[in-house]
DNA sequence: CACCATGTTCCTTG
DNA sequence: CCAAGGAACATGGT
C-alpha cells in the first residue's frame, strides 16, 4: 500500500469517517508497533480523544486530536505492509491487527503484517523531511543546488526523503523511466534540462496515482473477490482489470518488453533495493 | 529451502 | 567527522 499517493488516497477516505469521533476504547494489540512509548503511555495518550483532522506529510499519516484540555498529534506509518480501516464492532479482527481503537459503532483498526509501521504520538521523523514533491519550493533549481557535487545515483537519492519527501521505490523507478534518465547516472551531474524533467515526471507520476487511486471506491461491505468480511478495501469490481500494476511501466517488469521501444526491461540492485529500467529509453 | 517484497533505522566500513 | 553500503526488523508469497 504505501508510498506517498496511497497514503494520500487513504488519507481522503478516512478524514471523513474519523473527523469527529471520539477514542473511546484502545486496544495495543502488539506493543511494537507503538514504539517508542510504552502501551500505557500510548493509551494514555490516545483515551478520550476526539479526531478533528486528519493530513498527511510524506509517508506519514497525521491525526488531529483534541480533549478536554489539550491537543495532540497521533501519527502514523504504515511501512511496508500497513492499512487502516473501520469495521463494525464485534467482527473478528484480522491476525495481524496491531492497534484497535474503539470509536462509536465501529472500530478503527491498523492492521500491519510485518509489523514495521508505526501509530504513535512521536513527531521526530518529520523534522528531516525534505519537501514535499508538490510545493513550489520542490524546483528543479531546488534539486540542482541539493545534488550539487553529489556522486549517488540519482535512483537512491530519490529514495532520500530529506531530498524529496513521500517517494518509493515504485514510484523512483516510475519517474525515471518518465524523464528518460538512467537510475545509475550520478545525481550531481545531470543537467539541469534533466533535473527540470526529474521534478515533472515526479510530480506527473505521483498526480497520476493519486487521481487514479481516488477514483477507486472503498468497499465497505465485502472484499473485491466477493468474499464478504466486513473490512473495507480498495475496490475492483470482480474480473475487471489490475489497473495498479498494469499503469506501472518498468517496476516488477523484468525482462517484459519496454512499453516504448520493446527493450527487454533491466532489473538491478542499488543500495538494497531492486530497480526497473529501459537501458534504451533511459540515458 | 531460497529468495524476494511498497520502508526506515542502525551499524559498519571506508 | 561524514558518506555510503549493508543488515536488521517480521511475515508471507513464489
């Protein structure tokens, strides 16, 4: 589920179930995924409270809380295997429920196979994040005075969230096969017509999976498969096409044909994670 | 069994 | 001291 647009797109759909409700009941299901507090000091925390927003920056999910005396952030992140969703009270949790706060006739539930996302009310990752791809102050100017003499690939500082905030490794690959810009070339040394190229098709990439994933309904009733449980997901309506994977022109594409020239698609390893690329298409 | 996976953080190496 | 690379985290899918 998560880089940046899945996370706004899941933002969009949760503000208007949660504004206004009140935590009534928390359930730390796995102490872990409230790090760094304790689970009484999270509960303390999170008890009574009334959500009166909620945002995002980067990859993080932002709750607005308000008691009776004060306000506070909960902040959450999903990692690699993250979701959220409401289901009815009273309805079996999924195995790998990791925090369940009691709203009103539903229950608001993290789930986290991998248990590498976060909900807590800890702000201090936010403070080295980069901009966010969207603002004005994310320019190719901007990018030129950052990558200025630097060596790294320009794939892996797009991974770099005080670069650039909210990208992932679908979405590096994605842009960089939008911009014609080989992932190997050294961030320093591309010109600034390919920078300007790099921040558009950053933008372009993550717009266009935005606007795609907001147009997919939230199912509340059943799964896309029909298998009806209660939960809600990202709707499909049952044999319609995969649209997330089949948008994705190199990612997981590995030795399929290049969209555009037929290319067999590239597949190489850079500071631990796997890149997609056109060796044709992208100098 | 081996390897891979949408992310972040910590440790080691140079 | 800093930059860069690699492993760890934990579970499941292929």
């Amino acid at each position: 589920m998560p880089e940046l647009p899945e996370v706004e797109v899941l933002v969009r759909h949760l503000a208007p179930v949660l504004v206004a409700q009140t935590i009534r009941e928390v359930e730390v299901r796995r102490p872990k995924s409230v790090r760094p507090q304790s689970v009484a000091e999270f509960s303390r925390s999170a008890l009574g409270m009334t959500i009166t927003g909620v945002r995002r920056r980067a990859k993080y999910l932002l709750f607005d809380l308000r008691g009776s005396i004060d306000e506070r952030v909960l902040i959450g992140h999903l990692g690699m295997t993250g979701r959220m969703f409401l289901q009815p009270r009273g309805q079996p949790l999924p195995r790998h429920a990791a925090v369940v706060l009691g709203l009103g006739a539903e229950v608001w539930v993290f789930e986290d196979t991998r248990y590498f996302g976060r909900m807590a009310f800890d702000d201090a990752a936010l403070a080295g994040l980069g901009p966010e791809p969207f603002v004005d102050d994310f320019s190719a100017d901007y990018l030129r005075e950052a990558l200025r003499g630097c060596r790294q690939a320009i794939k892996v500082k797009l991974l770099d969230q005080s670069l650039v905030a909210g990208v992932g490794n679908i979405y590096a690959s994605e842009a960089l096969f939008r911009a014609g810009i080989s992932p190997r070339r050294a961030a320093g040394r591309l010109k600034p017509a390919e920078l300007g190229r790099v921040r558009d098709s950053i933008r372009d990439v993550l717009a266009e999976a935005i606007r795609f994933g907001s147009t997919v309904p939230l199912d509340f009733a059943g799964r896309a498969d029909g298998a009806g449980d209660g939960l809600f997901y990202y709707g499909r309506p049952p044999g319609a096409p995969d649209y997330y994977t089949e948008r994705l022109l190199v990612y997981d594409r590995a030795g399929r044909p290049c969209v555009r020239c037929g290319t067999a698609i590239r597949k190489v390893v850079q500071a631990n994670r796997s890149t997609y690329f056109c060796t044709q298409c992208q100098r």
